[in-house]
C-alpha cells in the first residue's frame, strides 16, 4: 500500500509500505477512503509542530471500509463503513484516572499521524473501540470531519460564557475555524470570524451558521468578550483588548513565545484556555451533529484530491513543500482530504 510519510521537515514521503492485516483478537483494519489534511499536519510538515517521529505515517482524520477483523470483534464486520477515532487512551494511568484522558500518558505518543502510523495510507489499524459505524445515509466525507469536530466540542466545553450576548470571535477560517463557529453557535452565541485571505474569507461566508458574519481584520474599538484563536499568533496582540470576564482560547499548534502581562488577567478577571483532542464523548457528540447535519460538514470540504497528488492538496492550505514556505491560504480552501483507496467508496 501507499502511505505519506514523514521524513523530517519539507521532507514528506509517498512511501511503499506492506499491507496491513490483523494481528489481534480485537484489531479492525479499515480500507481509508478520505482522510483529512489537518492543521496538525501543516506544523508537522514545515517543522513548526516538532512533535513528530520521522518515519511515521501522517493523517489522523480518517473514514473508510472495514477490511479485516481480529476473531474477538462483535461491533463492525467486514463490509461495514467506519469513521476512526485516532485518539486512544489506557483508562488506567493518572491523566486518565482524574478524567482526562486526552493526555493519556500511555497512548504511545500523542496521537496516531503524529507519533505512531496514521491513515494517509490505503489502510489502517486499530481496534474496535476506536471504530465507529457510519450509516448508509451519512457520506463518508462528512465522517471524516468527525475529528476535528470532535476536539472542536472538547473546547467548546471549556467555554462558559455569562452571557450569550458575550461579542465572540473565531480568528481564522480555516476548517477549524468554521467548526468553532458553528459550535459557539449551536451553544447559542453568535461568533464573527476574522480572516485575512480574501479567498477564504469568501469560501467561508456562504458557510456560517445564522447571525453570523466573517470579517477581514478586527477593528480597533470592538469589545472582546470570548476569543478563540486557531493561528497560535494573537494572544501577545489581544490579551491587553480583552473585555474584564473574557476568556481567550488558543487552539494553534504552532510555536510561538508571547509576552504577557499577567497583572491583567486577575485585574479582568480573564481566562486564558487551550484545549486539544477529544474528551468524553465529544467524538459520539461530533458524529451526531454530522449525522444529523446540525453541522454542515460535508460543505466545509473545498478539495478532495488523490494520494498521490497531497503536494497539491498541501498547497491549496498553504503548505508548499516545493518552495518550503508555509503561509496564508493562497486559494478558498477550507477542509481538504486525501483519498488513498480510490475504490473505496
Ligand atoms: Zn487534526
Ligand atoms: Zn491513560
């Protein structure tokens, strides 16, 4: 099988790998048919998120056809189609024995894509807890944003708002971006979302849920109340402007020192956040909305490209491994996925 693979930074891999078959009671190997470029992958790629093991398999956002199963698997056969949660936890260590199982301690690494192999290949294994039953009537490319919309309900949780007319705004408009939006919004406030690319910034504002609206740039008198973060580059500029009982969320994966004054955030009374990963039940929450089409996932793919052509589909993100330069989204690009089995449908 074909598989993208990490050599170090600007030095991705289409590499010829065995195929992957099941080796334990419990595995379910599953033929991707889409798998998600994620902003994980970005860093990765240009050595912005040095969290990777070079040689791995990247891709984390994935849906597919189950090939094989292991002898003891009673919840998905053969046949079935499946969205995969790549994030899998021990249930024993301490992160996971004081509810925080996104930081499992033993899930070898930090996530599959990033430390052990993922599912920009043709398959996948795993086991069948983190194998999920897709129903005819959901397409697999709206599953394979299960997630990041996923992780996106993880944050939003941690956002308690006082008020839902608390002025809310989601900088950048990326995949994440928009899943922010419709998120804050089925909580009930009304998120403006700011991005600099025009082509982005177009894509994005046929894609908003109701009341919302997407801007340029934040202008210099507007009261910020909630603010979620998914570039890693605003906090130094926006902390001085939050509003007393903000809370400032920051998403990005990607390095960046900024200087604060800490004397204002117990003077506001601010909340400074992060927040990663999927978290109690946040992957079974994400796939409802999907399913029940309250999130209006499949809308938020801009491109879905072969395996083989990822230079491309990295590119229309701004990742340009040819030239090494990561910048801006030089297209109205939003979700893009890679598809390693053509035939999978
Ligand atoms: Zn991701
Ligand atoms: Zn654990």
């Amino acid at each position: 099988m074909k598989a993208l693979t990490f050599t170090g930074p600007w030095e991705l891999d289409l590499a010829d790998r065995p195929d992957l078959h099941v080796t334990g009671d419990d595995d379910v190997v599953v033929d991707i048919a889409y798998c998600g470029v994620c902003g994980t992958d970005l860093g990765i790629a240009s050595g912005a998120y040095p969290v990777a093991v070079p040689g791995v398999t990247l891709g984390h956002e994935a849906a597919g056809v189950v090939a094989e199963v292991g002898a003891g698997v009673g919840t998905v056969a053969p046949g079935d189609r499946v969205v995969i949660n790549p994030t899998p936890y021990c249930g024993r260590c301490r992160m996971c024995r004081t509810n925080r199982i996104n930081h499992c301690e033993r899930k070898h690494g930090t996530e599959s894509g990033v430390s052990y192999d993922g599912a920009f290949a043709g398959r996948y294994r795993t086991t069948s807890a983190f194998t999920h039953r897709v129903p005819d009537r959901v397409p697999l490319r709206a599953a394979a944003l299960t997630e990041p919309l996923s992780c996106v309900v993880t944050g939003v949780r941690r956002i308690q708002p006082a008020s839902l007319a608390m002025n809310t705004y989601v900088i950048g408009a990326g995949p994440l971006g928009l899943l922010y939006a419709w998120m804050l919004s089925l909580r009930g406030l009304t998120p403006t979302v700011v991005e600099r690319s025009p082509a982005r910034l177009d894509f994005a504002r046929s894609r908003l849920p109701a009341g919302s609206r997407a801007i340029p740039h934040l202008r210099g008198d507007e009261e910020l109340d909630i603010v979620v973060d998914t570039t890693s580059h605003l906090l130094e500029e926006l902390l001085p402007r939050m509003a007393p009982g903000g809370t400032f969320m920051s998403i990005g994966l990607k390095e960046r020192i900024a200087s604060i004054d800490t004397m204002l955030i117990g003077d506001r009374s601010l909340t400074v956040v992060g927040s990663i990963d999927s978290l109690h039940g946040s992957f079974e929450e994400a796939f409802h909305l999907i399913a029940s089409g309250r999130v209006p996932a499949e809308r938020l793919i801009s491109h879905t490209v072969p395996l083989a052509d990822y230079r491309k589909g990295f590119a229309a993100l701004g990742c340009d491994l040819d030239a090494r330069r990561l910048g801006p989204a030089p297209e109205a690009s939003c979700k893009v996925l890679l598809m390693p089995g053509e035939h999978v449908a």
